[in-house]
C-alpha cells in the first residue's frame, strides 16, 4: 500500500515530502501550462473572418500542446501512483520536469506566430528543445528517480512498470530528432512533433486497454 492508502503523515516520513504534495502541485503546473495556451489564441485584425483563417497555426499548435501536456499529465499521475515515498533526488527531477511544463506555453506561442515566416527555425526549435527536455526528464523521473532509487511500490503492476519503461525509452530519441530536423526543415519538424504527439495519443490508449 502506498502512504495515501495508509493515510501516513509527513510527520511519520520524517525527512520526505508526501506524494499528495507532489500531486497537488503537478495538477496546478499543469493546469496553469493547459489554460495559458488559449490565451494566445487571439485575434487582431479585421475582417473577422480573414483574420479566422490567418491564425489557423495557433489552432493547430494549441490542440497539439495540449494534448502533449495532457498526456504528460496522465503519465505523471500514473507515475506517483506507482510511488509510495519520495525522496530530494526525485523531487528535484520533478522541479526541473514542472518547469519546462510550465514553460511550454511559450514557445508554442512562438510556433503559432512564427511557423510560416523568417523566424519558423528559431520559433520550431525552441518549441522542440522545450519538448525534448520534459521528456529527457520523465525518463530520468522514471528511469533514476523511480527505479534506480528504489521507490516503486512493492504493489506495482510489473506489467504496467514494463510497459511505461517501453514507452518512456523512445520520447528523447524522437523528440530530439525531429527538434534537429528544424535546423533545415521547420515546417516539416512541426508536423513530426504533431505526428509525435499522436503517436503517443493512440500508444497510451492501446496501453491503457492492454
């Protein structure tokens, strides 16, 4: 059982945050991160229905985040209920994770505006390298701050632990190579990244029924 289930005080984890805390400000990074990107869905111009139509990118580019930041949403959750303590090193892999969450609105403010002009290769690889750091960190979250430091619960799922390890493995590997596709082809590295994100839309439903 894990300290929720026990109901176990931070007092009695003496020296340890409890994984409702950690819940408690994942939910408020990640709704904060969600709800900034509409914000940037403006209009400016007029007629209305031209200026509809020429901030198109910033539709695109809110739908794909977001259900980026959903699904890291889903996974982190399912990340905390496999824990039944923490410790600093986990915590602190969290902070760095939170922190590009939060920080995702902007660049992808930065693709919706600049995607189709002379800026698209600095607005694209600042959204990719934005990416490629929360999922760098998701694995070192699971990877190092799970596994390698011993918190997985005693009762955890050994399928579903297998099956996050198989997911988490390639998140790096493609976000990184579609952020260096950027350097020579933008338009194209923001396909790859909603092509990315769908990937993992459709893995995480498959996984979820498996």
């Amino acid at each position: 059982m894990n300290e929720r289930e026990h109901g176990v005080t931070e007092h009695e984890h003496r020296g340890f945050v409890p994984t409702r805390r950690l819940e408690a400000l994942a939910d408020g990074v990640f709704a904060i991160a969600a709800t900034l990107l509409i914000l940037d869905v403006t209009t400016t111009g007029a007629p209305l229905s031209g200026e509809l139509v020429r901030i198109s990118p910033s539709y695109a580019a809110y739908f794909v985040t977001f259900i980026s930041i959903g699904i890291a949403w889903i996974n982190h959750g399912t990340v905390i209920s496999l824990v039944d303590r923490t410790d600093r090193t986990f915590l602190v892999l969290n902070l760095f994770l939170l922190a590009f969450v939060g920080f995702i609105p902007f660049p992808t403010r930065l693709l919706a505006v600049h995607l189709f002009d002379a800026d698209a290769q600095a607005a694209v690889l600042a959204y990719g390298i934005t990416l490629f750091a929360a999922s760098l960190f998701f694995n070192a979250i699971w990877f190092y701050g799970v596994l390698g430091r011993g918190l997985l619960s005693r009762e955890a799922d050994a399928h579903l632990v297998e099956g996050i390890s198989r997911s988490y493995m390639p998140g790096p590997l493609l976000f990184g190579a579609a952020t260096l596709v950027a350097i020579f082809l933008p338009v194209v590295s923001a396909v790859l990244f909603a092509a990315i994100v769908l990937f993992y839309l459709v893995e995480a439903t498959v996984f979820a029924r498996g």
